[in-house]
C-alpha cells in the first residue's frame, strides 16, 4: 500500500464518455487521470500519458487527478449516448477504487449507481479493494460485473512491480464477497509475467484461486526488457494459453486470450462482456 500518497487534485473536463477500441470493451470512462498504484510492468497507461505529454515523470503519474464534475457530465452524454451502449467499463487508463483515495472510491460508486438508473451496465476493473456497499441491489444493478487484476500470488513480486496496490489476497477476498452476494465476478490475467520475473510463477495454482469467478481474460506481458528476453516465450505463452482455456472448460468459465498471447487468436471470445452471447462462444 502507498504510505506516502500523494495529495488528490481535481479537474474539470468537457467530456468524460468515449467509445473504446480495446478487443473486448463498448463504451469507457475514466474519470481520474493518472495512477498513485505506480505498477511497474510497465504500465501501458503511463507510457501513453507520457506520449501525449500529460505528464513528464512516474513520480507526475502518481499524483491522481479527480474529474469533479464527471456526474454532471454524465447527466448530459448518457442520454446522447445510451442508444448506442451495451455497457460502460470503469477504467482502462486508471483505477477507480484506487488505495488510499476515499473520494476516489465515493465518485466511483456514485458514477456506477447514476448508470445503473439508467439502466446500463457498468463492468470494473481494480487491483484494490471492492466496496462491500456494492452488493446492495436497491442501489447496484445485479447486472454489473467486477473483476480484479491478478496475475500472481507472490507478495514479493508485487511489492516490485505492483507497489501501492491492494495485496493480492484482499484482493482476492473482496472479490469473493461479491460473489457470494450473487454478483458476476471476473479475473484479469493480463500482463501475465515470465517465469524469469516472477521467480514463483505458478498459473495452474493462481487459476484454482480464482475457480469461483465466471469469466477470465488472459494475456501476455509487452514492453518489458527482461520478459522479452525469456526464452521460448510464444511458446511459454501459448502453453499458458491453452491452460487457461482447458481450465476454464472444465469449470464451465467463460475466457478470453488477448490477442498475440498465442499462436492463433480466436476472435470470437472478444465478445466476452457482450450480453449473454459470451458462454456460448467462449465455452464450447
């Protein structure tokens, strides 16, 4: 966890929906700028903020930036978007329950539930802690679906490369209370490191930790030097691949393997958050 957080910012913004062009999203919102988790794999996030000249340093990226008015932006684009909008992810660029930021995490929960009264899905993605608040179905559509990011249970491999981020079992924990309340529940298993980083690199037992969601996204580590530098990595990644999806047959969880994990993509499976289609396609 960040014990030397920096002080929250805020920021107004003109606009705050956008349609996304990741393989297996719809529309998308970020309503934070930059990330105080500061992971080090590297984060794609970061190196495209440094690329567009939104900030200079990984110590700019750690300084998170809250769209104060993304509810009242929201109130304008939802009904000139809604038609078009199968569901909504929060976030690609950030994390919107962010360690150590309870008014990241209020804005948060206030963004799912305005979507919600709108009948709209919203699917999340974080590596720190789900509110247990969001299990209540007078406030949270049941059709929401949460996954965390895990792609290891060795703590000291996070401390290296995911530093301020959740430990991986309350991650784990807060996930499996979602699910117990009913709630649909998934993994990203992406970027998934090289056994010569992760020196305790086990997928088979990281899967069966995660056997009680219903749906996973796995994919392989890019931009990193000394992953690169593995040898037989297509086919360390390839073989990865094919566990997961034996894996994931076998307990009837629907998948996805991001595109260039193997050595083949299955473009099917990118339609994995798309209504109910996804567990016919992804678990035949």
């Amino acid at each position: 966890m960040n014990k030397t957080k920096s002080k929250l910012r805020y920021k107004k913004r003109k606009s705050l929906l956008y349609k996304s062009g990741v393989e297996y999203g719809d529309w998308c919102l970020n309503h934070i700028e930059n990330c105080a988790h500061g992971c080090k794999f590297p984060c794609y996030a970061m190196m495209m903020a440094k690329r567009f000249g939104k900030i200079k340093t990984y110590a700019d990226w750690l300084c998170p930036i809250l769209v104060e008015n993304s509810l009242e932006l929201l109130d304008k684009e939802i009904p000139k978007y809604k038609k078009n909008i199968d569901f909504v992810h929060l976030c690609f660029m950030t994390d919107p329950f962010m360690c150590g930021y309870p008014e990241i995490e209020d804005m948060t929960l206030k963004i799912i539930g305005k979507l919600n009264q709108n009948d709209i899905k919203a699917t999340v993605l974080t590596k720190g802690i789900f509110p247990i608040e969001l299990t209540n179905a007078n406030k949270y559509s049941q059709k929401n679906e949460y996954g965390i990011t895990l792609v290891s249970l060795n703590e000291d491999f996070k401390k290296e490369f995911e530093p301020n981020t959740a430990k991986y079992n309350k991650r784990l924990d807060s996930l499996r209370k979602l699910h117990e309340a009913g709630l649909k529940t998934w993994i990203s298993m992406e970027p998934y490191p090289t056994p010569n980083l992760d020196k305790k690199e086990n997928l088979s037992k990281l899967l069966e930790s995660v056997k009680f969601v219903d749906k996973i996204i796995f994919g392989k580590l890019n931009y990193n030097v000394v992953s690169s530098r593995y040898k037989g990595g297509m086919d360390f990644y390839n073989k990865c691949a094919e566990m997961v999806i034996s894996f994931c047959k076998k307990h009837d969880i629907e998948y996805h393997i991001k595109f260039g994990t193997q050595k083949t993509d299955n473009k099917k499976t990118k339609v994995l958050f798309k209504k109910e289609k996804a567990k016919q396609l992804t678990c035949v």
